[in-house]
C-alpha cells in the first residue's frame, strides 16, 4: 500500500476509531477489538487501526487501562454547542459558558453546517495549544433550506447557495427541479447527505424566478432568513371573513375618544398607522393626551390561524422598497390602519399631564377613536417652525411637552443615539436610482417621546400593580448594562478623536456619550463613532423578567405601541386587558418562550433587512464602476478594510491583497491596518479616496481600490498565512 493511499485511508478511519471509543467510554480495546467493531478484518488496516489509536494515545485523547487495551478519557471530553462556520471551511464550536471556542478542521466536521447543533469530542490540549474537536453527532440542523441559484447541465442540477457559510453545493436529481431553469434562483430543501458523499442531496421547493430582478432578490433574502413568502391560505381565510361593520355592543363598552381631536404623523410613504395622539385642554391649565394603539388584539383572537401565523412572523420586516407584513392586508393597512375620517378601535393609554410633562393621572383600556388628519413628519415639522397651518397651537404644546419628557429622560441617564437612514429613491421596476439620507427633526422627535412614555407608563402600572400581591407575568422590553471591557474599548477608541468616554458610573458614561454623539454631528466620524458606540452596548431583547431598559434610563420598559409589526405588542395588550379585567397572573415560562422566540425573529428580520439594504447599495454603485468617492474607514479586518462612502452611505471593502505599497497587518487593538515596511497606518474613522473596482451582485458584494497620491513601490507581497497563534473567543 502506499504511503498516500495509506494516509487517505487513516484520514477516514480516525474519526471512526474515536466513535467507537467515545459510543463505548466504559470499555478498553485493544486494536484488534476495535478493527472487529468496525468489521475490518484484512491485518494491513488493522495495521492501520493500531497506527490510530497510538496516535490518540499520544495526543491524550484515550488511555492505556492495560497492556495494550485503550479506553476513551473522562466523559467531560466531549460538549455541545453551536458551529460557527469559517470560509475557509473550518468552524469553531460556540459553547455556553467557555471562554474559548473550538476549532473543528473541515475533515471532522462530518457534515455539519453553519448554526447546527452538534455535539463534539473536545481533543486534549498538548504544549498549550488551542482547543480542538471533532463532530459525534448533528443534534439539530438550525437549517433545510437554502436560497440560491441553479446550475443546470444535461445529466445533473445543483443549487449554488448565496449563504456564504454555506460551503456546499446542493445536487438537484432533475425530476425535482420543479420547473426551475439555470441561471434560475431558488429554494431548496435538503433532503439526505449520504455518508461519504462531497454534497448533500436537496430538492427545489420554491423557484423565485429570474436572477437579478428585484422581486426574485427580495423573496430569496426572505426564504434564507425563514421568513413565509406569502400567507397560509387558512389565514387569508379567517382574515378576509372578519366584519368591517363594528358591533355596537362593544362600541358601548369602550371610551368614546371621536369627538376629542385626535392624529396620526407619520412618513409620508406610510401604508398602515397603528398610533394616534389625541389632545383635549383641560379646565385646571393641564392637558390630556392620548396615546391611540390599534387593536389588534380585538381582531386576532389567542389561538386562531391569524395568531398562530402572527406569532411565528414575530414581526413585520421592512425591506427596500416594501414592507413584509406581520398580518395580512386586510388587518395591516384596513381594519388596524388609523385612517383619517374614519372610526377605528383602538387600546389606550391616557394621560393628564402638564407643560413639564410630569403625568398627573393616567387610563389605560380600550377606545374608539375618529383620526381627523392624517400628517406627515415633513408637514407638522414645518408647522413647528412657521407657526402657521392646521392645529399649530395644539401641535405646538404636544411638543413642549416632548422637549419636557425628552430633557428629563436624559437627566436621568439616558443616552441619545442619533443614527442615520439612509433611504433609496427607487425606479418603476425597484432599480435604485438615487440615495438619500432622512433627516430626523422634532416632529420625529415629538412622536416617539409620546410612544415611549406610553410604553413605560404601561410597564410600570403592571409591574406596581404586581407588587401589592404576587409579581404579575407581563412582557417586557429590557435592555442590560454594557460589557465594561468593551466599552473601554470604545473609550479608547475615541480618545484618538479627541473625544472623552467616562466610564466611572452609568450616569457619567451616558453623560460623556450624550456630549460625544452632540459633538460628532455632522463631521465625518459621526457614522462611525455612533455605530461603534451602539455595537459597544448589550442588545434589547424582550422577556417576562422585570429588569430595566438600560439606554433609555427607565426601570420599567414594555413594547405596546406597534402591534400591527410586532408581536410581542399583541402580548402586551392581551395581558394588560387580562390584569385590568382583575384576572389572576399567567404562566411566565409560556411567555417567556413566546419573548424569546420573538427576540430572535426581531434578529432574522435585521439580518435581512440588513441583507437586502447590502444589495440595493450593490446594484445601486453596479452603475458606478470605475468612479471615484471620498469614503470613511468603517471597519478593518485581517484581510481587508470597510470603507462607507460620504456622499451615498454605501459600504465596500478594500482588500488587503491590493493594497501593493507595503504588506498590511491586522492591529486589532487599534482598529487599523499597519504597513510592515513603510508603517503607514489605516484606521478606522480615517478618510480615504476610493474608487469603485468591482461589484458582484450574486455575492452583494461591492469592492473597492484605494486612491494614494503616491506612486506604488511596487511591493512584492508575500503569501500571509490565515493560521493564528491563538484562538480566543471571537464574539
């Protein structure tokens, strides 16, 4: 045998030596026992067997019980947890709890893909090196289904994935093609990864049409993130037999709000309005105000089609161009939508309030409300500034009183993140044709200080209220304090702008980062700073478990004034009803599934949106190849760095391979990039001229070429090696 055949062979074996010892960790082997465990019986490969399990006494993967008789070590040597799958076609094993991710080479992964389950046999670790594993058994596929496009030829079809940890192509047999025609994007199911095979076999569930079309992009970022194409026709059903007429039995049970002047301000290209602000002067020199949710919960009764689908969206998803809704049509943009000059139901939170915006007395039940205009921001902010057009007086007061409510949650620790949005102008056929950046101003300002009032009123009246007896289920919207190690990351960051992070306490960080956001507006590190700043901070998530909202400085925080987008919204309505009909508490552990499964859909949806938003910025610069812009450093890795244009917001990326004036490094520490010869450094915040070199919109992928003013040296590159000394935990 040779000694190249004899090492394929080894290869192969090895894993399935360890099986055998790690299946039976209560028994010792000897090589001979082990070949028969694996029906080998020629002597050359249990030869080879022997080799093995030498090698893995070496390696302190097994021990020697007796002369010659092997047994796998402790049962700790083998966990569970996520794969986080490299291109490079390696992984790391993410494990709840561990400091250090294990690193899995491709050979022992036996057929796990990005985001499964597994469990794995954790290598002992010799002359202090990294962690290694080598995959047992799948536990759970987080994934079946792939976008991506065909590649048909006459005697076989594949599916090429556009998920980039998707290292394998899937083997279409032609009579479950489903119609689907090369060069044809698509979806496709696994089906059976036979062992030993290169590819899993799959096949063609949805055929979303023609690459590059923009329905045919929009559904495919939808289909790889989980997201339903289209609504059950059960849930169409229920949905389009819901009555238009309202009943005038329940219009008798709730609180009649039609004669009190009442609005909705939202973009101008809105299609549902799910809040309303209704405003009333008072006799005594005080206020009421009103804050008017659709009633979702009216319509989308517990355990119905409608729910059951609501439930497992989570949420709406806002793509360029259109919206994915969370309820079909009829509920989002008819009967829930607050039209002008029409009746609607709605679920309220009242307040009496003053000038200073201290709450005074509040209600909260259900309403019927008559929206008399519908405004848009740009409309009301103009009022806000001329002091002319329709209510201006009551529009004028609602925002004093914003100012008051905004000013006291920043006294109190709140912290102020301005971002920008950056918004397409679209042709006829959804091609980008223009970028724009939305400008945030009172009128913005004035609604959302209204809906966050409202949200935490609620929150604060169920968790007071639960105090009295025993502590009331309820979902709430919480935010943790942030990782103090990175956050004097960040710190030391933007100390290079020249700008002080004070870290002592939570009210000197909010301070120090309200001041910093404040004198970054408008320059050119702005996007920067303020997005690294964001990612410093703990993520919001919802959950039964009152704890506080920490950027926004409130104790008590729910979500309650988005349910036609928002499914944890319903949640909210349904049980504040519940407590206000004076029932007892519900199941926690129900609804904390319910918040949790929420949380990660709110993830998918960002994820796509996020994906989609990729695309358009391709598609938009596919245009622009060989143009020049000038551009920030928005993010440096070890094989390249993320430049965002000034002028249109999108981002690309210059790789380190040419850049050909020196050889570039990684300085993590200092988010930059270091010449090796020359020591001329990139870093992140820096502004750099760029020209637009390539854009693959298969891959939504924009690349860009740096722009010096000095002429290349022509430096020869040599190969850098992706092997690290070390691998930390990488999240």
């Amino acid at each position: 045998m040779t000694k190249k055949k004899n090492n394929a062979i080894k290869n192969i074996l090895s894993s399935l030596v360890l099986e055998v010892f790690v299946k039976n960790i209560t028994q010792a082997f000897n090589y001979k026992q082990l070949a028969a465990k694996l029906n080998i019986d020629d002597e050359e490969t249990r030869e080879i067997v022997n080799e093995i399990i030498i090698d893995l006494h070496q390696k302190g993967q097994v021990e020697e019980i007796a002369k010659g008789k092997y047994q796998v070590k402790a049962l700790q040597n083998h966990v569970e947890g996520i794969v986080d799958m490299a291109q490079s076609g390696s992984a790391y094993l993410l494990v709840d709890g561990m400091d250090e991710d294990i690193f899995i080479a491709p050979r022992k992964l036996r057929n796990a893909l990005h985001g499964d389950k597994v469990k794995v046999f954790v290598y002992a670790k010799r002359n202090g090196k990294h962690l290694e594993g080598e995959v047992l058994e799948i536990l759970h596929r987080s994934k079946t289904e792939f976008t991506g496009v065909i590649q048909l030829t006459p005697r076989v079809a594949f599916l090429i994935p556009d998920n980039k940890k998707m290292l394998h192509d899937i083997f279409i047999p032609l009579d479950l093609l489903k119609g689907a025609k090369d060069g044809d994007k698509a979806v496709a199911k696994l089906t059976e990864w036979p062992e030993g095979a290169k590819n899993p076999m799959g096949e063609i569930v949805h055929v979303l049409g023609k690459q590059g079309e923009n329905a045919t992009e929009m559904y495919a970022v939808l289909a790889e993130y989980g997201f339903p194409l289209e609504f059950p026709k059960a849930v169409e059903k229920e949905s389009e037999a819901i009555s238009e007429k309202m009943d005038p039995k329940e219009i008798a049970k709730r609180r009649d709000f039609r004669d009190t002047l009442t609005i909705t301000i939202d973009p101008v290209d809105a299609k549902d309005f799910d809040d309303a602000i209704s405003f009333k002067k008072l006799e005594d020199g005080n206020f009421e105000v009103g804050v008017h949710i659709a009633d979702v919960s009216y319509y989308v009764q517990p355990g119905t089609e409608l729910d059951k689908e609501a439930e497992n969206r989570g949420t709406s998803v806002y793509l360029v161009g259109k919206v994915i809704p969370m309820l079909p049509e009829k509920l989002s943009n008819e009967l829930c939508s607050l039209r002008p000059n029409e009746d609607k139901f709605c679920f309220s939170a009242v307040f009496k309030i003053d000038l200073k915006g201290n709450v005074l007395d509040e209600w909260y039940g259900r309403t019927i409300i008559h929206s008399r205009r519908r405004y848009a921001y740009e409309e009301v902010w103009d009022i806000l500034q001329s002091g002319l057009g329709d209510y201006k007086e009551e529009l004028t007061i609602l925002n004093t009183i914003a100012h008051a409510l905004r000013a006291t949650r920043f006294k109190n620790g709140a912290i102020n993140f301005e971002t920008t949005e950056v918004k397409f102008t679209l042709d006829e056929t959804g091609k980008p044709i223009g970028v724009y950046v939305r400008e945030r101003n009172d009128a913005h300002k004035l609604i959302e200080d209204f809906m966050l009032l409202a949200n935490r009123k609620v929150a604060e009246f169920i968790a007071t209220k639960g105090k009295k007896k025993n502590a009331l289920t309820f979902v709430y919207r919480v935010h943790d304090s942030p990782n103090e190690e990175v956050l004097q990351g960040f710190a030391k960051f933007a100390a290079r702008f020249g700008y002080k992070v004070n870290t002592k306490s939570h009210r000197e960080i909010s301070t120090s980062l309200n001041q910093l956001m404040a004198d970054v507006e408008g320059k050119t590190e702005q996007n920067v700073l303020t997005q690294l700043a964001i990612r410093s901070m703990a993520k919001a998530v919802y959950t039964t478990k009152k704890t506080s909202h920490y950027g926004l400085a409130f104790d008590y925080y729910t979500h309650f004034t988005s349910p036609i987008r928002r499914y944890p919204d319903v949640m909210a309505h349904r049980l504040l009803q519940h407590y206000l009909d004076g029932k007892s508490t519900v199941d926690p552990e129900i609804y904390e599934k319910m918040c949790l499964h929420s949380s990660q859909m709110e993830k998918r949806a960002s994820d796509a949106e996020r994906l989609f938003t990729k695309y358009k910025q391709a598609e938009y610069l596919s245009e622009q190849v060989g143009e020049t812009f000038v551009g920030i450093i928005s993010g440096v890795t070890e094989w390249g760095i993320y430049v965002e244009i000034v002028e249109n917001k999108c981002e690309g990326m210059i790789r380190l391979r040419d850049i050909n004036d020196d050889f570039y490094v990684l300085d993590p520490e200092n988010y930059s990039i270091v010449g090796q010869r020359f020591k001329r450094k990139y870093q992140l915040g820096d502004e750099v001229n760029i020209k637009v070199k390539k854009v693959e919109l298969t891959k939504k992928q924009i690349d860009f070429e740096l722009i010096t003013n000095e002429e290349p040296l022509n430096f020869q590159r040599k190969e850098k090696s992706t092997k690290s000394s070390t691998y930390k935990k990488r999240r």
